[in-house]
C-alpha cells in the first residue's frame, strides 16, 4: 500500500515552502472513523493528480461552528481567532475542505474577524480537476448504470448554493443520478445541523434521519452519495435502522471518485 505524503504547513515553513492549497481536516474529518475514510480518500485522489496541499496538523483547531450553533459566541470567537492567528501566520491564501459546516464558518463567518481566504468545498476541487482533466475516470467503472440518489448538505446547498460541482463530479461516474423528492433548493436536513449531532432529539414521533432515509430509499437507489460528515452518519444510520444496509450504500463523493479513478 502507497504512504500518503501529507506535509504540514510547519514542515513545509521550515523549508521556505508554502502550498498551493491547505486542507481544513477538520474535527470529523480527524477524529470520526467514518469520516477518517472521506480525510484518507481525498488526500490519495491530491497524492495521485499531484495537488500541492498541506495540512495544519496539530495546529488545527475546530473552527467553532459547534459553539456558534449552540450559542456560545464567545467560545466561537474564541476557536475562530486563534485559528485565524495560525493561518494568517503561515499566509494561508486558498483552504480546501471535506466539511460543509468547516467551509460556512472558514468562508463566511472568519472575515469579520480578519480571516480572509478563498474557500472551496471537496467537491468543488474534485469538480475541478476532473474538468481540467487530472483526474480520470475508468471506462466502465463499478458505479456505471448504478442508481445513485445524492443528498444536499444544507450548508453546501441552501446556505452556499452549490449544487451543480457535486451533481457533476457524480455525473463523472456513468451513473444514474436519482433525485430524492426534496432535493436542491427544496433539500431536507439530515437531522445533525444546527448543533442538533450534540444533543438529544426533540420530542416527536419520528427521527429526522429516519425520513430522509426513507425518502432516499424510495428512489430505488443502490448508493446515498453525500458531502458531509454529519450527513453520511445520519444517513447511514437512518438506513441502519431500516435495516437496509446491505442493500445500499452511503458514501462520500471523495470515495466514489477514488474507487473508480484509472491511476
């Protein structure tokens, strides 16, 4: 198995180097099994197409989305200066992300306090190099002809407007795109935003999840594709528990590329 080559801004710093793009793990991204997969996944597909990226690595801290969307502003405040002390430091100008929540609060929220950089989610990057040709895809791969239904993030869908990059990076498969009924500008929630993965659920009858499992699974799709790390564990648990995890799959659109790039 190829080791990943994964610099970090201080190891590059101490070269004289700096990287085209750095790429915000973030906090899922780091400590998340599942979502360790997606980190994993991503830096093979930059490895191979030789982006030129780096990591903070230890000096990565959460951007405080968490405790913004809980109400602790100044916690948030707090997270978000002293990331944005380390990377003005390091003169970071282009960050790259595999969490929506990270890409909201590093692209929106961090300029009022004097973060200022060019934000771009995976699947835009993905969308990209796809585009210019770097990244290539197999004749006939494994998802070709497969059903595929894709679920809208709310913070890369109806808080940022991007639903064409990931749209066309699954189009880059052979794939049969499926629509859930609520989809785009009209998506449903998970069930994990708005602080909601930290906190016990509502009195209600029904779990969030569980309804966009169910609204998933009607489109007779084989795999959920998803670009969120709160997003594939309500999804794959909402499937879990209607005991359909046989049948159909959850993936991020970084391990859908990777599985079917000819390297």
């Amino acid at each position: 198995m190829t080791t990943l080559k994964i610099p970090t801004m201080a190891d590059l710093a101490a070269e004289g180097r700096s990287p085209e793009i750095l790429f915000w793990v973030g906090c899922a991204g780091s400590f998340d099994s599942r979502a360790q997969k997606v980190t994993v996944a991503f830096c093979k597909i930059m490895n191979a197409v030789g982006v030129d990226f780096a990591i903070l690595g230890n000096e990565e801290s959460c951007t405080g989305d968490p405790a913004r969307r809980a109400g602790n502003e100044f916690l948030f405040q707090m997270q978000a200066l002293q990331n944005i002390e380390v990377l003005n430091m390091y003169e970071v100008k282009k960050i790259v992300t595999a969490c929506p929540h990270c890409f909201n609060t590093l692209k929106n929220e961090y300029p009022a306090l004097g973060g200022d950089y060019e934000v771009v989610h995976h699947t835009q990057l993905l969308q990209s190099l796809i585009n210019e040709g770097r990244i290539k895809m197999k004749e006939g791969g494994e998802f070709r002809g497969k059903k595929i239904t894709y679920h809208d993030s709310c913070y890369m869908g109806r808080v940022n407007g991007v639903y064409e990059a990931p749209r066309e990076v699954l189009q880059a498969l052979d794939a049969d795109l499926v629509e859930m009924k609520r989809c785009r500008s009209n998506g449903l929630c998970c069930g994990a935003g708005g602080a909601q993965m930290w906190k016990e659920d509502e009195p209600g009858d029904k779990r969030i999840n569980i309804e966009r499992a169910e609204e998933a699974l009607s489109t007779g799709a084989s795999v959920v594709a998803a670009n969120c790390p709160f997003c594939l564990t309500m999804m794959g648990d909402g499937i879990k528990a209607k005991e359909k995890q046989d049948d159909v799959m959850v993936y991020d659109l970084a391990e859908l590329i990777l599985n079917n790039m000819s390297h």
